[in-house]
C-alpha cells in the first residue's frame, strides 16, 4: 500500500448510506490525486493521511482506493478553523470556530481535549456554551472510532447513527454481544443488515440465534404490512428467503426446532387451525388480539343499560336528527360499547356533538380522543369539546428504567365514564388494546369512524372486525345531508363508494377531473395547479391550504419526485435561504415537512405537518414550527435526527388519513396500477373540505373505482370476538 498526506480539496461524490466516497486529496507536494472508498462524514479542508492501491477505472482514470485512513490535525489557522466550523461538533460554527483559534491557535484541540476549561478564554464562550462545545467534542471523538468500527461491517452512514443515538457508547458492546438485536429494538435497521454484521462476524448460516432472529422480524415485518400473524407455510417461505436457504435441506436449518424454542419462550405463540392456516403470531400480537376480544366481550356483556328514556325536551334541543343518529343515541345509553360509521356529509360529527350533549345531560363524564394529532385538532374544532390524542389521553411518558410506556392501564384507569373514539378506522390493534386496559370500570366505549377508509397503518383492521364479528351493536349513517348534498366531493365520495363513475367538471361544483396521460405532463400540472392556478382561482395559500396525495411513491408523477418539483417551484433557493442535505434530502428554510414516526420525547407523531422555520449551524439544529390545535409548536432536531423528517409537499394517501385539506390535488393514473382501488381514492378524495382536483385519466381513474379489492391482513379478532375456540401452542 502506498501512503499519502493532504488536504481534501473537493467530494466529488458521496453516498450517505454506504459511506462510499469520490474526493480530490491535494498532496504535500502539490500532486491532486483522486482517492475511492468508505468515510465517515468528512468536510473539504480536512487533513487526510490514507493508505490504498493505484488502480485504473475505465471511465475515469488513475485513482487510489483507499483501504486506511485516518484525520491529520490542520497544520494552518485557516484549516483548523475549517475543521471546528464543519458542523460535525455542535456548539461550534464560523464565528465561533474563528474566535477558539484567535484565542487558543493551532494547539485548540489539545487544549480542548487536556484542559478543556480553557475554552471559556474564548470570546463568547461562558460555562454554559463551554460545557456544550465539550460534550460535541467528546461525542464526536467518540462517533468517530464506532463509525470506524460500524462501517468496517458494512453498516452505512445513517443506520450508523440510528444505533449509535439508541446505544449511544455502548454501541459496539451491544452489537458484539448479539448483532441480531439490532433489527428487533432498533428503528429503521432490518435483519439483513443484522445479518450482515453477524455473518462478518463469523456466525453460522445455522447458528439458532440467527434463525430465531429470523422468525421474529419475519413477524415483524408481517406487522408493518398489516398482519396480526402469519400462516405457517407464509412464515416458512418468508424465511428461507431471508435465510437464503431455499438450495438447502431445511432441516439442516432447524427452522422448526428454532420456533419451538420461541414458543417455549413465549416469545411466539403457535394456533393449531388449518381452516386459518394454522396461525403463528409474536407474543405482542397475540396478547393483544386476545384482550382486546376479551375485554370488548366483557364490555358488552358487564355494561348496564341506563335506566332512562331520552325526554323530548332534549330532542327539540338537538334540531333535526336522523332516525339513524337517535339511534345512535338510543343504543348508547343500552350497550358498553357502540361502533358508529359512516361516509362524508352522513352527520358523524353531529352525532358525536349530540352524544357529548347527551351525557352532559345524565352528568357522566366524557372523554373525546383520536388517534393523531391533526384528526384531535379537527374534532374539536368542530364539535367546541377538546379532543387529545389517544396516547395523550394514555398519558404515554417516559419512566426512569423502563423507557416509554402507557401511565394509565388496568392499575391507573382514565377517570371517565364514557369514552368516544373518533377516526377509529385509524386504530391498530396495539393501540386498541393499550386503550381498553385504561378503561375503568362501568365505562361507556363509543367507535366513531367510516369504515371504508383505508385499515390503519399498523396491524390489524379493528374497526371493520368489529363490525364483522357480528357481536358489536353497530349503527350505519347513510343518510346525506342537504347541504352535503351540494357537495360534488361528498356527491362524489359516495359514488365512488358505491363503485359508481363520479361526476366530472360541473364548473358549479368543488371537484374537478383534468384529462392527461403523460405521466411527466401530469407532474407539471400539478406543479402548476399548486404554484399558480390554484391560488389565483380562490386565493389559496400553497403551504398551508393546498396538499397534493399520490397512490405511489416512485413513478415521475408520485410522492418523491412530486416533492422535489414542488419544493423547486415554491421554495426555491435563495441567498438568505440556509439549507442542508441529508441522504439525498435537502431541507430548506420554508419548507413543509412531514413527521414519519412517532417521537415520543417531542411529542410530535408520525403524520403532523409542519414548516422548517430555523437552520442553525453553530447549533446543528433545525427547528419544524407545527400547527397545533391550541397554537403553533416549535420542535428542535438535530442534524442527526433529520431521518425523521421528510417534504411534506405531496404525501401519500395512507399519510393524509385523519386529516383535513382545503384543497387537495392527486394524480390518478394507470401507472399507479398497483394501488389503484376503491378506497384509496375514497380516503383521497374525502380528505379535501372545499376543492378536489383529480389530474390523470379516466381509465385510470375506472380501474380504481371498479376495484374493491380489500387489502386482505391476517386477523382472527373477529373470530375472537364470535367465541371461536382455538388451540394454542405456547398459552
């Protein structure tokens, strides 16, 4: 191997998650030389020393790859004040990078590093920001060794990261005691990266730890798709595909063996039922399939009628209600629980209004929750009771020793005694189960939702298995209103429904259908309809008022590619603009953001919308200003933490769910055949409250209509709730 020493001088490429980068290495001598390989974040005008062999690539020359490496202290005070100002140690950006070397020279470094409380010396630097900039240096000396040590086992930049801000020093520790953990307590890292530290590390294809691990996030992935559990022989094929073991023998792999020890364990739980496929679920699932049907059952079967006729007093109050909605009111003062559904413009919200009215009257106290943020904010609004979110509501903090967890449960109920749920289309089966085990005693539990959105985002389909199991009263809304009736969107909404062609382009109405095939053409008139003509046509705001929804995500006229033409045409760079890219993501002073996990410590879930409003680089910050029920919420990241966050200028349909829109805008067309059916459409279309515009074709758009094809989820809780008895291996 050959030595040089240098200056990088450019990054001529770099890819954020493999760490593979193209960069110019200004010799000692002069020489520019082009260097290839693995880094961890690195900023042009650092000194490099790195080892490596010539080799000749075809296309672009002499080059060196580069097999060690390691950073060089800058010999200059220009080049050491490059190095603090790159960003990587928080605290410290140019002027304050100008000032440590002014005051404490070439030597900054190791003053910081053996007598660190000289920075206070330093011209704006008290004991507060002194005691920052150490620990950025101290977790940036430390980043440095395991990014070394990560990316030697292949593990790209980002992932990198997530493990190190959930293991922080432990880090390497935690992967050398079972690399297999990390797929199942780490967000965002899969088996297959697991694997591939694990195999480096000389584990056996056979070895039961990697084959355990196997089946556990084989279920786990199942989840993320909707599925409570999955068939045996669906569990089975999952995994010789992730095992790659589908030339070999399978008992050699022990595969059965393997989740028996699970089973034993507790860790999975086996049902001997053909019929279903014979069932093989993780334990969270199943013990919460299991209560969930078990305490809905308890609800309807412990819950006492309420001794009362609803005077007629209270029925003038209320104005004109449906037969349906004094139904509504009728059977909840009769059953424990009480699923309520129905489409747009059927009075959903005014029979939650007149429920609150209801138990007002009878002085039982009521508590209103949704299952995010945004669909809390419109609730209240509409009806004037405040709404919280179901894990507000749960009191979800955190606990010293314990992490994250629900405050309330069977031990500390709510203190209510009736609870609505509205969008309860919305929530999974983990959530429903965590919320029944808050309830207290007596309590009134009311499902309000239309069922025929689209199943939550995570496992399970409660909603509509309570309505199937047959056992849970349900009233249907089907009456639409009259000044619903005016709506084309509503209008239409229902035709749709009802695998019916909506209506197109009455100029009277609030939904329009603009005929084009081209996907790229469709691209630019959505760019269009959102920068210029919509807002000249009802003085729309782009941010605030106007969100575009795609079926898909990578086609030229889906989510990602919609998101970078938009964020060019309304929020172009500017000079007084800061801006940064993370993993090919550039997030701009203005920009609309959307959330895409549930952050806990934030208070800010997967889903809420809002603007970037600040970019601090001394800081390595940025600040997303949300738009909150009560008033906007300023929430900090890190620069580290940008993998949470992406542009909000189009979203897709599953993220618009439980929100609102003045105006939405989706492209319908035949290249997003895969997701082409009912009730996508249906969940887009009922997402706008004044304007719909369709752009696309009409075929496309009959395909989508004429397909009702449900999302087909494993899930036994109907069955549950029916009594079905099973046989469990590992109950």
């Amino acid at each position: 191997m050959e030595r040089f020493e240098g200056t990088l001088e450019k990054i001529i490429y770099h890819n954020e998650e493999s760490a593979y980068m193209v960069g110019l290495l200004r010799c000692q001598n002069g020489e520019r030389i082009t260097i290839v390989g693995r880094f961890p974040p690195l900023q042009v005008g650092e000194n490099l020393i790195v080892r490596g062999q010539w080799q000749t690539h075809e296309r672009y020359g002499l080059q060196v790859a580069v097999e060690e490496w390691e950073r060089v202290i800058p010999a200059t005070a220009e080049g050491l004040k490059r190095y603090l100002a790159s960003g990587l140690i928080k605290g410290i950006g140019p002027v304050t990078a100008a000032r440590i070397v002014k005051c404490l020279g070439l030597k900054a470094l190791e003053i910081m590093e053996q007598e660190p409380e000289r920075l206070q010396e330093v011209e704006g630097i008290g004991p507060k920001k002194a005691a920052q900039i150490l620990a950025g240096f101290r977790r940036y000396r430390e980043l440095q060794n395991i990014l070394v040590f990560l990316q030697g086992h292949g593990i790209g930049l980002s992932q990198a990261l997530r493990l190190y801000r959930h293991y922080g020093s432990q880090v390497v520790e935690k992967i050398k005691e079972n690399p297999y953990r990390l797929a199942e307590e780490v967000f965002g890292i899969g088996f297959k990266s697991a694997d591939k530290i694990a195999r480096q590390m000389g584990l056996a294809e056979d070895a039961p730890e990697r084959v355990r691990a196997a089946i556990i996030y084989a279920l786990n992935r199942a989840a993320e798709e909707g599925h409570v559990y999955l068939p045996r022989q669906d569990l089975f094929a999952r995994l010789q595909e992730l095992l790659a073991i589908a030339d070999r023998p399978e008992p050699e792999f022990a595969t059965e063996n393997r989740l028996e020890e699970l089973v034993k364990a507790r860790r999975v739980f086996c049902e001997d039922d053909a019929a279903a496929g014979n069932p093989v679920y993780y334990a969270p699932f199943f013990y919460a399939e299991e209560g969930v049907a078990r305490t809905l059952s308890s609800l309807l079967s412990g819950q006492k009628t309420i001794p009362q006729l609803i005077p007629a007093s209270f029925w003038e109050k209320q104005g004109h209600l449906t037969g349906e909605q004094r139904r509504v009111l009728e059977q909840a003062l009769e059953s424990g629980v009480l699923v309520v559904t129905g489409g747009p413009g059927t009075g959903k919200t005014t029979t939650i209004k007149a429920l609150l009215s209801l138990f007002q009257s009878l002085k039982l106290p009521v508590a209103l929750a949704a299952p995010t943020g945004r669909a809390a904010k419109r609730v209240t609004e509409a009806t004037g009771a405040e709404a919280v979110t179901i894990h507000r509501l749960l009191e979800y903090s955190y606990v010293e020793g314990e992490g994250f967890r629900f405050l309330r449960n069977e031990d500390n109920p709510i203190s209510a005694r009736v609870l609505i749920i509205d969008e309860a289309s919305m929530v999974d089966l983990l959530l429903m189960y965590h919320l029944l085990k808050a309830l207290p005693e007596g309590c009134r539990l009311i499902m309000v939702g239309d069922v025929d959105q689209l199943p939550a985002v995570g496992a399970g389909n409660v909603l509509k298995d309570m309505i199937d199991s047959g056992r849970i009263p349900c009233v249907r809304l089907g009456h639409i209103f009259r000044q619903a009736r005016e709506s084309a969107i509503i209008v239409n909404a229902h035709r749709i429904n009802r695998g019916e062609i909506p209506y197109l382009n009455d100029r009277k109405k609030d939904f329009f259908f603009i005929d084009e095939a081209d996907p790229e053409r469709v691209a630019h008139l959505v760019v269009q309809l959102c920068s210029e003509r919509l807002p000249r046509y009802g003085s729309f705001d782009p941010l605030r008022d106007l969100q575009v929804i795609a079926p898909m995500r990578r086609t030229p006229a889906g989510v990602d590619n919609l998101n970078l033409l938009l964020q060019a045409k309304l929020n172009p760079p500017g000079r007084h603009k800061p801006e940064l890219t993370v993993k090919g993501i550039t997030y701009r002073l203005g920009d609309k953001v959307m959330q895409i996990r549930n952050n806990y410590q934030k208070d800010v879930y997967n889903g809420d919308i809002g603007l970037i409003t600040a970019l601090d680089f001394e800081e390595s910050e940025i600040t997303v200003t949300f738009d909150d029920a009560s008033m906007p919420r300023q929430v900090v990241y890190d620069f580290h933490e940008l993998d949470e966050l992406v542009l909000a200028y189009a979203v897709s349909v599953h993220k618009s769910q439980g929100s609102e829109y003045p105006v939405i805008v989706m492209p319908v067309i035949t290249q997003h055949y895969l997701l082409l059916q009912r009730n996508l459409i249906y969940t887009g279309i009922t997402r706008a409250k004044k304007l719909a515009v369709l752009v696309g074709t009409r075929k496309a758009l009959a395909i989508a209509v004429r397909s009702n094809r449900a999302e087909k989820r494993y899930s036994r809780l109907a069955d549950r709730l029916r009594g079905e008895e099973v046989w469990v291996a590992g109950g």
